[in-house]
C-alpha cells in the first residue's frame, strides 16, 4: 500500500518514464473523451456521430487537432500581443500539472524498480489540483481581455466569475473527505478507504462536489462563458489554430482531472468495485487497479456528456444564485454536521445508532421548522397596474403608446396634430364613445 | 522531502515546453493569406465598433464576487489543516472552528441580506 514515504525515492529514468506516462495519458485521453462526446450526445440526439476516421471514427479527434495546426493562426488588430500569445500557455501548463499527484494504482516494478504507479505525493496533495485549477482561470481571463474584442470579454469575465464562484463550493465540498482521511496526501486518502468508499458517509459532499466541477469545468449546464447563442465562442472567440487547439485540450483535461479527483476522493481510487478485493486479493495488486481507475473515470466522464445531453442552459442570474446561495452554505453546515459527529462520537465513544439520536434528530427537527418557515410575504397584487388603467410613463421619455391603443379609423382634421402628439388614454377613448 | 516534487517541475518543464512549441509554430505551420477583415474584432460580421483595449468599463459586480470568493476561499484554507488534524485536537478544536465557521455565517447572512449576491 503506497503512502507519502514510498514518494521521493525514485531514480531519474523512472521519474522520466512516469512524466512522460503522464502526459501521454491526458493526451490520449482527451482525444478519447472528445470522440466519446461526440458519439455518445450523437447516440442522445438520434444521429450515428463520428465514424469515418478509423474504426468507429476513433481518430476523428486526432485528425481534428491535426487540421487545426494547418488552419492560420489569426492576431488580431485590436489584440495585446505578448498576452494574447501568452494566455493559452497559462491555461494548459496548469491542466496538465493537476494530474500529477492523481493515484492510478499501487506499487509495481518497473524494470525491477519497485515504485507506486503515481507521478508523486506530497503532504498538500489536493492543494496542488486545487491550485492548478485556480491557475487555469487567468489563462480564460487573459484570454478574454487580450482578445480586444467584446465577446471573449464577456465570456472570460462570465468565466471568472464562475470559475471563482463555484470553486468554492468545490474546496468546501472536499473538507469533509480530510476529516475522515486525516490527510491531503492522495495516495493516504485512497489508502483510507481500504474498507468503505468515502461517497456512502459523504454521500452529500459528493453531491456537492460534482455539481461544483461541472461549473469548474465549463460544461453543460453551466457551459455559459461558451453560451453560443449569447456570446459566440466566449473567450477563445478570437482564436485560430494550435492556441486554440490548446485552449480545448485543456479544457477535456481539466473534464478528466476532476474526474480523476472524484474518483481518488469519494471512489476508492484505483480499488477494485463490488468488494471485489476481499475476495480476489489479486484484484488490488500490480497493473490492474488501472482498469479500475480507468472505469471509475470514464463512468464520471459518461455522465458529464450525458449532463450535455440532457439539461438546458442556465440564466447566469440563477446559475451564480445556486453556487453561492445553496452550495455555500449547504455545504459549510455539512462540515460542521460531519466534525461535530465525528468529534463526540469519538470522545464519548458513541456508538453509530447514539449518534443518530443525540445529533441527527435535532438537526432534522431543525431542519423541518426552516423548511416550514414561509418565504417572503407574497407582495400584494395590484390589480390596476396589471389591468385598467395604464402604468405611468417615465417623464422624460419619448411618448410611448399605451398597450391597449386602439387607432381611431377616422381623425377629423382638425384633431390630428393632438392625436400624433399625445397617446390616447383609455379615459379620453370612453369619452368620446 | 523536497525530492517529491521533482517530477512536478519535470511535467511542468514537458508541459510547458509543449504548450510554447504549439503556440510558436503555429504561425509557421499554418497559411498565412492577409485580409484586413480578418483582423478586426469578430462581432457577428457587423463593422465593430472602435474601443478601448480590454473594452472599456465592465460591471462592478465582478469585483463583488472577486471579494466575496477571497474571504470564503481563505476560510476553506483555514478549514484543511483543521480537518487533517481534527482527530487529535478534541472537542476544544471542534468549538473553535465552529465559533469560526459562526462568524463568518453572519458576514455571510449580512452580504446576502444587502443583496450581494444577487445578479441583475
């Protein structure tokens, strides 16, 4: 079982191999996610999707990325040079950096070096993800503001604001695993959940959690920095080419970090499923747990494409209401329900059905009378404003014609100056009927 | 210990040296046909219209939400040692991070209340 002392001691060929191991990983995946996507919202939508380009049109996103380095790459006039240049450099060296603490299993020998199949671990493990995915927001931004133009503003400063937002949702979300792992090291938090994964006690951080990264990764639902039909392209609007190709890369790569995260944090990592483990002890040792690890993320992948599929767009109004209004505080009450149980039941050396009873019950009485408490007084209707008489008109405004206008079918001559000026209100209309 | 992140500065040294390879060449790889139009700034294929660089003034309401997400994010900061080292801090840890968690739910009840966090 690897842990934070089997890391460091590696020779330079295998940190070699593994760096490499790494990279090549989230390139291929990333063409794979991509195809999957594809194939899987064509399969939602009744069409075939890709399937020309090799077999099932696997290569389709290989030959994309390709005939994007042949397409020119476009500065625009209005464009701040070194920045524009610079931005999606910002944006894909900190993708790739995220997966670098990600466990994809145990120990193996590698040309008989023993070494855990993990680039490293250090003591601040999930602070690193958490950091990388804090970078990658000032490659958007700068991305938006360098473009010159105003939509990659709009977008890169939707994104921003998103991005911030809901990231911390996603650091609240993830306390709850530390108190019950005892560490931020990733391979200890895979090794504490040797007997039960962290997502059956933390069923709700897990909730929290990837309905966070959904919002951190840009995707649908809450894909609005990209919102076609308001904002073209969002931030990458104004670019071409292999910086664009960069853009989306680290865009799918960040879509498999987080996953890969979920998976470490609340899926047991690399383990077997099922308790497969505890009746196959082959199932947890050498090359295999990959397959596992690889399992658990595609299913987390296959459900964000089929998020895409599914759900509508958000209003941006209601999307940053739900991060802020019902993630935050939802999940700072979680933590403290979650310390609270763990803390008394291990001082007073509770047992699981005590607990329940001295903390669980209050909180859902507690929980019930909010529920029951009313919302805001509804506002008294005003009916006149609705119907009858018109709303009054702003006083400086151009005369606007009441909506209930009816034009009059003859004007005599010697009225239609009064008429053009000013709108009939409906009193003057019942007057001269 | 340190030697841990060696192999993050050596991804970092691939990632990097990836990422300005791709943007580097692309100019060189790619066509390059000039058309004025091409240059200017893509606003659904109307003449755009001239502004300052970074377009001007944007909503203040941007920076609310940049204040707002450094005090939250410095309390989750806060929140990780805490919870790695909760087992061995007892009850005494448990009150005074609640006592903390306390306060700032009442900043966060006055934010919302002025209406902080709505978006219009």
């Amino acid at each position: 079982m690897p842990n934070l002392d089997s890391f460091g001691h590696d020779v330079w060929w295998i940190i070699l191999i593994k760096v490499v191991a790494v990279f090549a990983i989230l390139v291929v995946m990333t063409l794979f996610t991509i195809w999957l996507e594809r194939r899987v919202v064509g399969r939602m939508q009744q069409r075939i999707g890709p399937n020309r380009v090799g077999p099932q049109g696997l290569l389709q996103s290989l030959a994309d990325g390709l005939k994007l380095a042949f397409k020119e790459d476009i500065m625009p006039a209005l464009a701040d040079k070194p920045v524009y240049f610079l931005a999606p450099i910002i944006a894909a060296i900190p993708a790739f950096l995220a997966f670098s603490v990600i466990p994809l299993g145990p120990e193996v020998s590698i040309f008989g070096e023993r070494t855990p199949l993990q680039l490293t671990d250090v003591p601040v493990g999930v602070l690193i993800v958490l950091a990388c995915s804090s970078m990658g927001v000032y490659g958007i931004v700068l991305a938006g503001w360098a473009s010159g133009s105003t939509y990659p503003l709009l977008g890169g400063l939707r994104s921003a604001a998103q991005l911030i937002s809901y990231e911390i949702g996603m650091g609240l979300a993830v306390v709850p695993v530390f108190l019950y792992a005892g560490s931020l090291s990733t391979s200890e938090v895979v090794a504490s959940q040797e007997n039960v994964w962290h997502i059956a006690p933390l069923f709700v951080s897990f909730v929290i959690y990837f309905i966070s990264v959904v919002g951190e990764t840009n995707r649908a639902p809450f894909d609005l920095p990209e919102a076609e039909s308001e904002l073209v392209g969002g931030f990458h609007t104004e670019y071409s080419s292999l910086k664009f190709a960069l853009f989306f890369l680290a865009e799918y790569i960040n879509i498999v970090t987080v996953s890969a995260l979920a998976t470490t944090l609340f899926l047991g990592g690399w383990r077997a499923p099922f308790g497969l483990g505890t009746v196959w002890a082959g199932a947890n040792e050498g090359w295999l747990p990959i397959v596992w690890f690889l399992g658990k993320v595609f299913a987390f992948i296959f459900v964000f494409i089929w998020l895409r599929g599914t759900l509508p767009r958000l209003r941006y109004d209601q999307f940053m209401a739900f991060g802020w209004k019902v993630l935050v505080p939802v999940g700072l009450l979680w933590i403290v329900v979650v310390a609270t149980l763990r803390t008394l039941s291990r001082e007073y050396d509770w047992s699981f059905l005590q607990s329940i009873l001295f903390v669980g019950i209050p909180l859902a009485i507690v929980l019930i009378v909010l529920l029951l408490l009313p919302d805001k007084a509804a506002e008294p209707e005003d009916d006149e404003t609705l119907y009858g008489i018109m709303p009054e008109q702003p006083e400086t405004s151009y005369p606007i014609p009441p909506l209930d206008l009816i034009v009059p079918s003859i004007v005599p001559s010697n009225v239609t100056s009064n008429v053009t000026s000013k709108a009939l209100s409906s009193a003057e209309r019942t007057d001269s009927a | 210990m340190l030697s841990q992140y060696v192999p993050i500065v050596a991804l970092f040294a691939l990632a990097a040296g990836f990422a300005v390879f791709s943007v580097a060449m692309a100019p060189y790889i790619g066509p390059r046909r000039y058309n004025r139009a091409k240059l200017d700034a893509y606003e659904c294929g109307i003449e755009p219209v001239h502004q300052p660089l970074g377009a001007g003034r944007f909503p203040v309401k941007y920076y609310l939400t940049a204040m707002l997400f450094i005090v939250f994010d410095i309390e989750i900061v806060f929140l990780y040692p805490w919870a790695v080292a909760n087992d061995s801090l007892g009850i005494f840890g448990l009150v005074e991070m609640v006592l903390f968690i306390v306060t700032l739910l009442v900043a966060y009840a006055y934010v919302w209340r002025r209406g902080g966090l709505e978006w219009d």
